[in-house]
C-alpha cells in the first residue's frame, strides 16, 4: 500500500505540475474555453463568463500549488481532499462533454432536433495536446483510481511530511515524470526548468521554515508570477498553429491524400402508398417510385486543416489570397475593438507609421461592425482599414487585443502583444 500511495503522489503531483503550467501559458485560452461551458446552450453559466479569465487563472496555479503540495507531503488531508474534488468535478465535466456528442450523434441518426450546444474539447491541455471528450474522460478515470486512494491514506497518516531524504527520491523521481510528459510528449522544455527551481527554492526554505503554509506560498508566487508574465506579454510556449514561423495558407490546405468525410445518404421514397427507405454514400437509389426526401449523418469525420476558419474579407470581397501573397505585411489583429485595451489602441498609429514608412503593407482584422471601424479610425487617425474575420480566429491568432502579426507570403515572422509593440523590427 505504501508503494502503491507514493507512486500515486508521484502521478497525481507530476501531471498536475505539468497540466498547471500549459493553462498558465495560456491562461487566456483556458478562459476562453471556460466561456464555451458557461455559455447558454451548454451549462447556462453565463454570470461567470466576466469572471472567466480570473477562475482560469485561479484553477492553473491552484494546480500546480496542489501538485507540489503532494510531492513534499504538505497539508495532506487538505491537498488530497482539493485534489479529489478537483478530479471528480473535471470527470463529470469530460462525461458531460462526451455523452452531449454521443446525444447529438444519436439524434442526428433518428433524423430529431439537437438543441443544445457541445463543446468538442475539454481544453485539459490547452493546445498542447489535444484529446477527444471521451479520451478525456478516460484520462480522468485513470487519475482517479490514483486520487481516491490519496485521499484515505492521508486521513489515516500515511502522508506525513517528507524527510530530506524522501524530498531528494520524490524531487528526482517526478522529474524523470515531468521529463517524459512535458518534454517529450508536449516537446517544452520549461516544464522541467520550472520544476527545477520550485522544487529547490521549496527543498532549501524548507531546512529554515517549519511553517507550510509560508512554503506552499513560494510555489503559489512562482505560478502566479509567470501567469502575469503571459498576461502581459504573449504565451512562452505557442502551441496554435499560427506561431512564429508557420504558413497560413499551407496551414489551410487540405492534402490529396487526405482522408475524406464519410457521409451516409438516408433516402426516403414512396412506392405503391408505402414508405420505403434506401441508405446508399451518396449514389441515387434505382428505385421506382415518388422520391419524397433525403437525409444525411456524417459517419466519420474526413480531414480537418489546423487553420480552417481565417480569412480577410469585405462585406463582398475575400482579399485573404491577396494579402497572404504579400511580401511585407502587417496585421493588427483586434477580435473586438469595443472591448480593445486603450493602452493597445494608443500605439496603433505610431506603430502603423513606422511600418508603412518601411515599405510595409498595413492593415487590420476584426469582428468588430462597420460603425466601430469607421469610429476607431477616426478617433486615431489611422492611415489603414480593418478587414472583416471571424473573432475565434482572431483570438486564436493572438492572445493580445489589440496584437500586431507581421508576414512575409503568409508565412508568420513576428508576433507581438501591444505591452511589447515597439520591439517590432519592419
């Protein structure tokens, strides 16, 4: 038993420290997935959306906190009961999530109306790595079988603070873990350097401090500190697919060799005052009688490109070719200039100055209505228009608002939050 509680200490603190870190990254991204559950048509949370961002951030550092916590024995009973809590919530939420889909896969069989709304990805990873709801659900299961038995044996004091020497074997030993899965699973190094150094400033403060709470604290400033860090830059790892050095339109192109959709056809017809049905993929049935109607079910999902849902447009022209054949373009990207920060809108016409004066090519995108353009530009005197995108797309491009995009033939050089605007070189 007390083999098997250590490795659980290990699983359960080594995945958290890791899950932790990739929603501090992002943290914005993870608000934004919070958005999509509290939504109306899916757990009708709306009076938490305004206070998204901040939950998003509260749960990522609490996480790490909490792995830590199990890894050095701190406030056993405490951290194993939040840890439980944590597990069964988010695996009822990946139940949830899967069994909408499988709901709205049966009802679009049965030919009935679906009116709610599923979110198709539990964001547990952020970008980092993807999992289907239903795979998500498994991996909390797992979790779970690792969780439960924490939270008895920590009530039965079997997870008393770790003596130095054991601090030395749990330190070693989930880094070998983080080493495995943030490395070479998630391909970024600063899981490790992160833990590093928590897990020394931890180990030595605690040689000099008997107090817990003081120590949790350390890793809790660490977290947070590199939360605000993202906030107020960009992420440090970009996991999307419009990082720095990537190519838009080759990210929209779809192989030949690409596997298609499967789609099944349900063809209803009249023969002789009766109803015949005739399921075929796609090929007309040769039947003799009164076609009455058809229906299609997407059996299996056919190719989908990483980008599929960018685009520069006026009310009736798509520019997006045109703009991503330029050689020195800049994009500001703005997803809703109501909600865009002043500080960020203030540099928008020095920034477009320099850059038009370099030879580049100025525009910008957003969501945002004809009349909120008109009005920007000119309140700023801007010397260039806004293009109409769809606003995930944006906040997908940049987790700035406004942010800046600089692009040689669509192919991404320099990405920019507004605090950092100036150290763009046109």
């Amino acid at each position: 038993m007390k083999i098997f509680i250590t490795i659980s200490r290990l699983i359960v603190g080594s995945l958290f420290i890791v899950s932790g870190l990739i929603k501090c990254n992002d943290s914005i991204g993870f608000s934004y997935k919070l958005n999509d559950y509290f939504a109306a048509d899916v757990l009708n949370l709306e009076f938490l959306i305004p206070y998204s961002l901040m939950l998003a951030v509260m749960i990522c550092v609490v996480e790490i906190v909490l792995g830590i916590a199990v890894l050095f024995g701190f406030k056993s009973k405490l951290t194993s009961t939040l840890i439980l809590l944590m597990m069964l919530f988010f695996t009822w939420l990946t139940w949830y999530t899967s069994s909408c889909l499988h709901e709205q896969e049966v009802m679009a069989k049965l030919g009935e109306e679906f009116t709610k709304n599923c979110v198709t990805d539990c964001g547990c990873f952020g970008d980092a790595l993807k999992l289907e709801p239903i795979e998500s659900f498994y991996k909390d299961l797992f979790l779970l079988l690792f969780t439960v038995p924490l939270f008895f044996a920590s009530f039965k004091g079997m997870i008393p603070v770790n003596t130095p020497k054991q601090d030395k074997f749990y330190m070693a030993t989930s880094l070998a873990l983080i080493l495995g899965f943030g490395v070479l699973v998630i391909g970024w190094w600063f899981t490790v350097l992160f833990s590093i150094v928590t897990f020394l400033v931890v180990y030595l403060l605690k040689s000099k401090i008997s107090n817990q709470w003081v120590l949790l604290l350390m890793p809790y400033v660490l977290a947070l500190g590199f939360t605000w860090y993202c906030l107020q830059h960009l992420p440090l790892k970009d996991f999307r697919p419009y990082k720095v050095g990537a190519n838009i339109p080759e990210g929209m192109a779809i192989p030949e060799d690409a596997p298609k959709a499967v789609i099944e056809y349900t063809w209803k017809f009249n023969v002789d005052g009766n109803e015949k049905v005739v399921v075929t993929d796609g090929s007309y049935p040769n039947i003799e009688g009164e076609f009455v109607g058809v229906e299609t079910q997407v059996v299996k999902e056919g190719y989908e490109p990483p980008i599929h849902d960018f685009s520069i447009e006026t009310d009736s022209t798509n520019l997006t070719d045109e703009y991503m054949q330029t050689e020195k373009l800049l994009m500001v990207v703005c997803y809703s200039l109501q909600s865009a920060e002043d500080g960020g809108l203030d540099k928008l016409k020095d920034i477009s100055n320099e850059a038009s004066k370099a030879g580049y090519t100025v525009i910008g995108v957003t969501a945002s209505g004809d009349d909120d353009k008109k009005a920007l530009k000119e309140r700023y005197k801007l010397n260039f228009d806004f293009y109409i995108c769809d606003e995930k797309a944006l906040k997908t491009v940049v987790r700035s608002n406004p942010g800046f995009v600089v692009l040689n033939n669509g192919t991404i050089t320099q990405k920019a939050h507004w605090n950092d605007a100036e150290g763009l070189e046109f």
